[in-house]
C-alpha cells in the first residue's frame, strides 16, 4: 500500500479486532500526558481534544519515539478530538512526512464528520487511511500487513 | 459546510492566531516556528523555512539565518549568501512570489500572479520577467539545491522597503498547485510574520542601543567623578596643612545626605559638592591658604573670596547633579545672616550647602591647623551645641549626630567617620552620651532611638 495515493476508508467488524485486544500494551507516556500503547508494530496515539501547538507537539513527539522503537504503523486516534487548528494540520503533516520515511503506514481513526471534511480539504486524506475507529483501523492494518506479506 | 465556506473560516482562524502569536514578544524563535506552522497548516503545505535576511546596514553581511524549517529534516539548515541585485529584485516585486521550477528551467525571475478573474480556481502562472539577468546570482547558486529539497516557492518578506527575510514553501499536501487566492492567504500572512521579524529586529536594536548609552554614560559619570577627584586634590595640594580636607568633606556630605534620605543621584551629588566646594581657593594666593598664623582682615576679605570664585568656576560646566556651584557658593553661609558672601539666612541657603558647611567645620576642628592643633570631640560637641540654629541647621546636626551615633554603636559596621578621624580620635563609652545629650537637646523625639540603640 502506497501512502502518497488516496485511500478508501476502512471498515472492520469488532470480531476481527479481537486477535489485537489481546496484545495491547499501556505506554501512557505521563510526562508528555499523551496517552498511546501499540498492539503489535502498531503504535496507538491519542489526540487531545484540541489539536493545537503544545499538544500536537507532544503527539509528535510520541509519534517520533514510537517510530524509533520500531512501530511500523500509527494510529491517531482523534475520538476526543473536536477541533484541529492549523497548527495541528501542519504537525500532523511532519508526523506524516516521518512516518512516510520511516516506511510506516498512518491511519487516523474516529475522526468527527467536521474534523474529516477539513482534512479532506487540505488533502490530509491523499496521505492517510481514515478509520470509523481504533479496532477498525487495527484490524485494516492487520489485513494489509498479511496481504503485503508482513 | 461549502468547502470554500470552510476554507475561508480555517484561514480566517489561521491569520487570527497568526496576528496573536506575532503580537507576542516573548520568545522570538518560538514566534517564527509557531508562524511557520500557522502558514503551512493553513493551506497544508508539506513543508517550509523561514530565513531573516541581514539589514542593508551590514553591507558586508551577505548571508541569511535560518529562523525556522518544517517538513526537511532537521539537518537541513540552509545559508544563503544575498548580493545586493538579489536584494533589488526582491524589493522589486514585494507582493509576489517566485517560482523556483521555472528558475531552474530558466534562469530568470518569475513573479507569481494572479490569472485571469482571480477566482479561486485561478492558477498562479509566470507572467513576467522583473529583473535583469545580471540580477539572479541567487537563483543560479540555490535554484536547484532548493528545488531538490522539494520548495517550490519563494516569498520575500518585506517591511518598509526592507528585505526582512524569505520564506520558502513547499507543495501543498493535496498535490494540487497554488491557486491565486492562495497565494493571497500566503502573502497575507507572509507579510504579518515579516512585521514580527522586523519589529523584533527594532527591539533588539533599541535595546543595544539602551546598553551602549547606558555604558557610555557610566562612562562618562566615571571619567566626571575622576576628574573632581583630581580637582579636589589639586585644591588640597595648594594647602599644604590640610591635604586630604576636600575628599573628606565630599565623604561627610555624603554621609549626611545618606542619613537625610537623598537618593543615590543626590547622595553622589552631594559628595561631589564636597569635593569641589572649595575649588575657588585656586585663586587664592597660596601664601593666604598656607600663612602659619592667624591672617589679617585683608587677607581674610581675599580668603573669603573663594567662595563665589568656586561659583564663577563651576558655573559653566554641565554637572550630572543640580545645584553643585551653588553649594561651593554657599558653604560659608550662616543661618543667622552673618556668612559670606551674600549673608543669606535660614531658607535662602540651599540645603545641599547647609550639609557642606557642617562637612567642613567638622573637618575643620577635626584636623590639625598650621596655627591651632585639632579640637577633642568634647569641643567640637560643645561647638555644634552652640553655633546649631546660628550656624548650623538643626536638621543637619541632628542627621550627622545620628550617623556618627550609628558607627559608634556598631549599628552600622562601616567605619567611615573612625577612617578619616584616625582609630583613637572616637572614644565610644565617652561619645555616645555626648551625642545623646546633644541630640535630645535638639530633637526630643530622637532620644529614645539614639539611647535605644546604644544600649
């Protein structure tokens, strides 16, 4: 799966994201307040519910070290989120950019209907997988992992 | 919500933020980097830096300093070198911006504008040629280097016909090209960040400036103080008996004007007087100053010129305190009328001249004369006791009795008045009922302090 191209969203039914739930492992990290655990070589990060400056940059921050401890995928996670302002689009793009060098795949999940026409817009979504939500991100990044032979 | 609606309200939020964060002079670097993520994330923009390009007032500093990058790596720290033709053609076209894919294709300048009727689906296209070849040593050093880092644009910051700096964009994340109101929303807020560099370099300016002026004049206080120093010792050399007399005067009215509550800048201005107080005697003949015996009325009418001769010399100069030649003028004059040279009384002396005329007597009865060895503290107590109020002012007296009381009670550790009396001229068991008594006389209210303190 190629980032730069459009993605269709992904869909997946609770059953399929069982095998994942099993293997989680909390990293909340207290320092930055940024909560993430990975599942696999997916690393979960969680936005806050506004994406400006100080927490993008936290989220950036975890995104960095959870890439260099060798996740291979990331999944931002935006249920709390209710508003992204232009700072947040443009880290997000960096966390991108990253990720993009570090071969990883990102999927934003649980992005509000608000939140996903902006990115959409912008042309956030040419870049990422949009998710209904976490388990549906897990489990489509678990599909594509086998289908790549991962 | 229509896109366009959306668009236009994300912008709008964009620039808002943008006019707070550059309003804020706290952390400049953090001003510039937030800038720079207000800018890109406004139309999503993959990456940027914004480089401050030196004043026209450093010629010889040609190269630009990185402020903030985004989206290139952080090794990338790009430094480019502006001659004076790139400058111009940056001035030349301050609302617009260059291509760098067509300055690699052809090296010669494209300034970006709109097409057409300006909708929003306009594409920014080349449409002119501003500059002549000789002018774009820039673009044929960087053009390339640029393009392989993936900026596609470059925007001139200028503020008030100043190259204040550029910023360099990459493409947008879409992957579609810059519209002509994009580019309108980038050179907006281009511009906004561009008066925050400038007004941060204004700041910067002004205070160096405060820092050199403020250097300058301490400077300059210090090279003052230096001089009256080596005027005060050039007075006292002309007296041979009473060498050191115009350093410890100016030490005295320092002390008292401490203990009268002056201010620093008084406090110094009133050593000064001291030291200068009887700069007049330079015109005295030397044989008056140094007779080893009690001068006659002629001499003294010639003696007691000094006064307003220090006036007539210290007039003309620029003192950093007020009133410095009034003080020499009136430091021979007596509260009951009967001092030189004007005879003023009570309120018609300045105060400044009041604290001098205590310094020097008391240096005067302090210190041996060619005719007369100096007074005990008994004496000078039993003189203050009878000339304060004819003399003296009493709220003078009271101040140095109170200093004096200080050091003899150890309530001030300093040893000012035991360093110029010698270390035997002070008798603390003696003294300090001296002082109390003289200074209940003269202000009830001071008893208890003084005695307290001694206690």
């Amino acid at each position: 799966m190629s980032l730069k191209e459009p993605q269709t969203k992904l869909y997946a039914t609770a059953a399929q994201t069982k095998v994942y739930a099993t293997k989680e492992e909390p990293l909340a990290d207290l320092k930055s307040n940024v909560r993430s655990h990975t599942v696999g070589t997916t690393a979960v990060v969680y936005a806050s519910d506004y994406l400006n400056k100080l927490t993008g940059e936290r989220i950036e921050r975890e995104c960095k070290k959870q890439l260099d401890s060798g996740a291979r995928a990331l999944v931002i996670d935006f249920s709390d989120t209710e508003l992204v302002n232009s700072i947040g689009i443009s880290i997000l793009l960096g966390i991108i950019d990253i990720a993009e060098k570090n071969g990883a795949l990102v999927v934003f999940s649980d992005v509000n209907n608000e939140t996903v026409q902006l990115f959409e817009m912008l042309g956030l979504t040419r870049h990422v997988v949009l998710a209904k939500d976490e388990e549906e991100a897990l489990t489509n990044l678990s599909t594509s992992s086998k289908a790549m032979g991962h | 919500m229509e896109p366009n609606t959306q668009k236009l309200i994300h912008s709008f939020g964009a620039l808002a933020d943008l006019g707070q964060e550059v309003a804020d002079t706290g952390d400049f670097m953090e001003m510039v980097r937030t800038s720079l993520h207000l800018l890109l994330g406004t139309l999503a923009i993959r990456r940027g830096a914004i480089i401050e390009c030196p004043t026209h007032h450093l010629p010889e500093d040609k190269s630009t300093n990185l402020l903030a990058v985004w989206g290139v790596g952080e090794d990338y720290q790009p430094k480019f070198d502006v001659e004076d033709a790139d400058r111009d053609l940056f001035l030349k076209a301050p609302d617009g911006a260059l291509l760098v894919s067509a300055l690699v294709q052809s090296p010669k300048s494209k300034v970006q504008s709109q097409n057409g009727t300006g909708s929003g689906s306009d594409r920014v296209e080349d449409v002119a040629t501003t500059a002549p070849a000789s002018s774009l040593i820039f673009f044929d050093r960087y053009a390339s280097q640029l393009q392989q880092q993936g900026f596609d644009l470059i925007i001139p910051m200028v503020v008030r016909g100043e190259l204040t700096g550029l910023v360099l964009l990459g493409g947008k994340a879409s992957g579609d090209p810059f519209t002509a109101d994009d580019l309108e929303v980038i050179k907006s807020m281009v511009r906004h960040i561009g008066v925050g560099i400038h007004t941060h370099r204004l700041l910067g300016e002004v205070k160096q400036q405060v820092v050199e002026n403020r250097r300058l004049y301490e400077d300059l206080r210090a090279i003052y103080r230096d001089t009256v120093r080596a005027f005060a010792a050039a007075i006292d050399i002309k007296d041979k008996y009473t060498q050191g007399h115009s350093e410890r005067v100016g030490k005295y009215s320092e002390i008292i004007a401490r203990e009268l509550g002056f201010g620093e800048e008084e406090i110094e201005g009133m050593a000064i007087a001291g030291y200068l107080h009887d700069v007049g005697k330079l015109v005295v003949e030397r044989d008056i100053i140094n007779a080893p015996y009690r001068i006659d009325a002629k001499q003294s009418s010639e003696l007691n010129r000094h006064p307003a001769a220090g006036y007539e010399i210290l007039s003309p100069i620029h003192h950093p305190y007020a009133d410095i030649p009034l003080m020499a003028k009136y430091h021979h004059e007596r509260m009951d009328g009967r001092g030189y040279p004007d005879g003023l009384t009570d309120e018609q002396i300045p105060l400044g001249a009041k604290i001098v005329t205590l310094a020097d007597s008391f240096d005067a009865m302090t210190t041996d004369r060619p005719y007369k060895t100096r007074r005990t503290f008994d004496e000078v107590i039993l003189d203050l006791r009878r000339n304060t109020g004819s003399q003296f002012d009493p709220i003078v007296v009271i101040a140095f009795c109170r200093a004096l009381m200080k050091e003899l009670t150890g309530e001030t550790k300093k040893r000012r008045f035991a360093k110029m009396l010698g270390k035997n001229y002070l008798d603390a068991t003696k003294d300090i009922p001296l002082l109390t008594q003289l200074l209940a006389e003269l202000d009830p209210n001071t008893q208890t302090a003084a005695v307290g303190s001694g206690s």
